[in-house]
C-alpha cells in the first residue's frame, strides 16, 4: 500500500486518513498469512477481528484459533463497521454513539 510507511503498519499513531488503507492492507494479508500458517505448522493460532481471514485459515488446516480483542464493544463495533465499509465517511448505524452532530 503506498499511503502506508513501515512506520505505519498498525493502528499506534495511525492518522485518522489512513484507516481505510491500513484496513485494506489488512484483508489483502490472508493469502501470505496462509502462506506463513504452512511454513510454520502453528499449534494455535492468536487473532484479533481484523484479521478477519484467519478463521477460515485456521478451519482449512484444522488448527485452534482463539480470538483476542481488549477493546470494549463500542470500539469494536465501530472498527468493525470501519474495516467492513473501508470508507471511514460511512454512516455508523448508531448515531447515539458519534462524537459529531
């Protein structure tokens, strides 16, 4: 993705600008991160909901797979809602929740 430095390759210091393309660069992972699953033969595998690939990874290659998140549900719903729309001017469906008017 060339909006992304390797400075840039997760969410900590991320700029606002450049979700979308960090979220892209997210689902665009699936075929190396199976490629990596092969080579190393993992006994488990951590994910957290943006890797929203490695279940069906995991399924296919009949390895464990847990789910990590730390965030709250109003976060993850909103992340989430971001990473499925990849536009972060979308309209979240719960206005109650927005910081703007």
């Amino acid at each position: 993705m060339p909006d992304l430095l390797s400075h840039h390759q997760s969410t900590k210091g991320l700029p606002n600008h450049l979700y979308p393309p960090l979220f892209t660069a997210y689902k665009m992972a699936g075929e190396s991160f199976s490629n990596i699953v092969n080579n190393l033969n993992p006994d488990l595998i951590v994910e957290d909901f943006f890797q929203a690939w490695a279940p069906d990874i995991a399924l296919s290659k009949n390895i464990p797979i847990i789910n990590f998140t730390v965030s709250g549900a109003a976060c993850y719903s909103f992340k989430y809602h971001l990473y499925l729309h990849d536009d972060a001017t979308d309209d979240y469906p719960f206005r109650e929740m927005c910081l703007s008017s």
